[in-house]
C-alpha cells in the first residue's frame, strides 16, 4: 500500500516534485507559464513544437506532482502554474545556473594560464 506524502520524510516528497521537474520540456512548459495568468494548450503546442500526444503527456506530469492545473472552457483548456512560487523556484534556479557556469569559466580560465 503507498503511503502518503503525511508519512513520508520531507525530503522524499521534495525528491518526488523534482521528479516532476525532471525534463526540459517541462521546465520549458512552466517558464512559458511563469510569464503568462494562463496559456492555452494551442499556445503551448506552438511554443514547444511538441506534437499533441507528447504534450498531453509532459502536461500529465506537471498535474500529477501538483505544479500546474488546467481549467476547460469551452473547446479550449487553460493551464497555470498552481502555485506563484513555482516560478520563484525556476527564478532561483537560473540564479544559479548562473553562477555555476560563472565558476567553471573561472577554472577553464585558469588552467589555461
């Protein structure tokens, strides 16, 4: 029987919404998210150049580790991020990319010295 998120030690329910974050794509999908209230899957599609099914897929994910949610209306479904800090934590993220890259560009540098 699974256990719930209640019961298991923090640090493998944060593992587990990394999991969610775990493809460019779908880091793709929240940051095309963090500068819109909504986007609709037909935007989506043409900002990604994902077929359809691939979509439905990576989007899937996003629901299930509970980062985005979708909302029908009409023909259309909208998708927002579903919490603000969601786009904080891409924010951080490329904070230290950043600096990261910075560091090893140093070194580089420097053996070539």
């Amino acid at each position: 029987m699974k256990s719930s998120n209640r019961e298991r030690p923090l640090y493998e329910v944060k593992a587990n919404l990394f999991k969610g974050l775990a493809h460019p794509v779908r880091i793709r999908l929240l940051e095309l998210m963090s500068t819109e209230p909504e986007v609709a899957v037909g935007a989506l599609l043409v900002d990604t150049g994902l077929e359809p099914s691939h979509l439905s897929q990576h989007l899937a994910v996003l629901r299930k580790h509970n980062l985005v949610v979708a909302e029908r209306r009409s023909s259309q479904v909208y998708y927002r991020l579903a919490y603000a800090d969601v786009a904080d934590l891409l924010s951080v993220a490329r904070s230290l990319l950043v600096q990261i890259l910075a560091t090893t560009q140093r070194q580089l540098e420097s053996l070539d010295s």
